[in-house]
DNA sequence: GTCTATAGTATGATAGAC
DNA sequence: GTCTATCATACTATAGAC
C-alpha cells in the first residue's frame, strides 16, 4: 500500500506498519520504501544505520502507542472498572481489532533480535507490570497479581496468532471479553 | 523391524527445526544446509521446489508430531483425566518445555503463506477439535466446548510467545499446569 | 546423492547530482 | 531531502562433474 508521507513521524508510523504485517525479516528495504512513498536515499537520511534503525524506530512508536492505548489508561484516574474498560478499547484500538500483530511476538523471532536487543522483552514486562498493577488494585494478592498480568498477557498474544491463523478476528474479540473478568476476579 | 531413518526424513528434522528457530523469512538455505549438514544441491535433490518444498515437508513432519505428541493421547483409551495429562506431557515435549516456538505462530507472517497455503490454519483448527473434543467428553455443552478450546489454543500459543520475549520458559510450565482444569472444567 | 561452480536476482547500503 | 545509479553481498536456484 504505497501512502505518500513526508514527514519522519509519517514514515515511522507506514514502517512500524509495514513491520507488524511482514515481520522483521520480510519487510525488504523496497517494501519500507513503498510503505512510506520514501526512496531508499531518503530512508537512509532519516534513519542512517538502515533496516536496524527502522526496526528501532518502529518500537519505540510502538512502546508510546502502547503505553496511551493500555497503560496509561490503567494507570490513571477513575474507577478500575472503567480504566480496564478504557484500556480494552485500548487494545482493540492498537490491535485494529485483532488484525495487527504485535512485535513482542514477530520481533522475537529471526534476525529482529540483533537489531532491537531487549527491547521485545522490555514491551512485554511493561504490560506485565500495568496489568499487574490493576489486578492488585483490584484486590488480588501481589503473587496472584502477577500470575493474573502473565494470563492477560499470554491471552492477548495467543489470541493475535490464533487470529491471524485463522483469519478471524473473534478469537481476538472474544479474549477482550473476557479479560475484564480475569483482572478484576469477578468483581467487575 | 528397525527403523531406520532416511537420510530425507533426517534432513525434514533439522530442517523443521530450523524453521521453528529463525521463521520462514530467516531460515535461508545456507542456514537450511548447516542445519541438516547437506549442500545446497543435496537439499534440492530431495527438495526440488527448494524452500517451498522444505516448508511444506517441516508443516507435514509437525503435523504428525502433534498428532503423536497432543491430539492421539487426547482421542485414545484410559481416563479422560489421565489422557489430558498424557497430552500435556506430550506438549512440554513437543515444545521443548517452551523453548520451541509453533509454526502456527511462525508461518503465519511474512512469505511463509505463500509457501504453505493454509497449513497453520488446518494445524490451528485440528488442536481446536482435539480439545473441543475434550471439553465435551468432560460434560462441557457443544457451544462451551469450542470456546475452551480456542482458550487452550490462545495459552499455548500466547505462553510460547511470552516464554520466548523473556527468555524464560516460566510462562508455559504455568500454562501447562493451569490447562487441566480449563479443559476438565474442575472435574478433574 | 553429493559435490563445486555459477547463474540470475534481490538484498542492504552508498555516492553524487540536484 | 529526494532522486538515479550503483556497489558488494547474500539469496534462491541450477548445471554438470563424479
């Protein structure tokens, strides 16, 4: 899908696409530069180390992306019920409804690694952590509070691959369905 | 009578293997000939449609492996309790204790589908049935059945991706250890 | 069946004009 | 900043000797 950007911010937000439908090994040099309407040259201007560069690039717009849809609305103000509510919005948002995958799945695997060294990793702790937090603010003991963030976790990622799997959202729509429950324990 | 391996179903391991490590993308044929210890030409001897045909021999040789390993102790004799124990023990195996990634995972991204049409799907879909099967026999109604079996499918999948960003094989050992009584529904 | 050698293409990356 | 043109390398795949 060639959009034509300009920006850096534009080009940026057409790689970290690009990188979520291909993955990190199959989005080619020419496949960023349709992506983003960006000649190769002008790639290399913004982004001087290339391909790795890019893939840095695209996380960090993904940690942000990730940290507004999901774990600020957790951590903010109201009522848990309603900040988990906001944050399932969140995640339908930033998953486009369990279309998109997410990169601590396809930056774990293949050549992705050596170019974004633990920052896979550090995304996945960071959910951890929000998710954790909100189980705990809903009662649940500090270790059961962490089993419950790992469970969500796990569930958003599998639902994503079970998804593009299949070829179905559901699988996605109904894992946001269920983990209101899971974090609060019944006392939604 | 001995059974002795050829040498192209010794190659379809190492390459399957190789697949389950670095993704379709990232598993080049020099990688694919390291990895089985044969030459490029060799490769092609068995394989004469090259990557395609190693992909779509790594999928089959999977296949039969999840058969063996979840879906045969599932359908089989004895308890159902015993055989949901006997699957989860072929799980840990057939994942390595959660250092192995899932081709429905990996071949779901990048080229692979070109290379496999619609093999991960049919792989997806026949663990969905295997525990869908489970679940009935455990007195859960048809409807409930196949949602505990999507939920099995996401926390198998979604504990290998997490094991795999933390580099810890924590998260799927919880996983194996919480799927008994999602599938048994406490009627275990 | 396996080897060496190599074809043809795509890749990541640069140089230099404008 | 973006272009065209190009580099060196790695890729998939093939040919032909043995």
């Amino acid at each position: 899908m060639p959009v034509i950007k300009s920006s850096r911010e534009e080009a940026v937000e057409a790689i970290m696409r690009e990188f979520r439908n291909s993955g990190y090994d199959a989005a080619s040099l020419a496949r960023l530069s349709a992506a983003t309407g960006l000649g190769k040259s002008s790639l290399y201007h913004y982004f001087p180390n290339g391909k790795e560069d890019m893939a840095k690039a695209a996380v960090a717009r993904t940690v942000e992306l990730v940290a507004e849809a999901v774990i600020e609305p957790l951590t903010g103000v109201g009522s848990l019920k309603a900040r988990v509510q906001k944050a399932m919005t969140g995640l339908a948002r930033f998953y486009n409804g369990g279309k998109a995958s997410c990169l601590v799945d396809l930056f774990t695997v293949g050549e992705a690694e050596a170019a974004t060294p633990g920052l896979a990793k550090a995304m996945a702790e960071a959910l951890l952590r929000a998710f954790a937090g909100a189980a705990e603010e809903a009662g649940h003991p500090k270790r059961q509070a962490k089993d419950i963030a790992e469970r969500a976790v796990v569930e958003i990622e599998g639902a994503l691959v079970l998804a593009r799997a299949l070829g179905s959202t559901r699988p996605f729509q109904r894992m946001l369905a269920r983990l209101p429950a899971l974090l609060l324990g019944g006392k939604a």
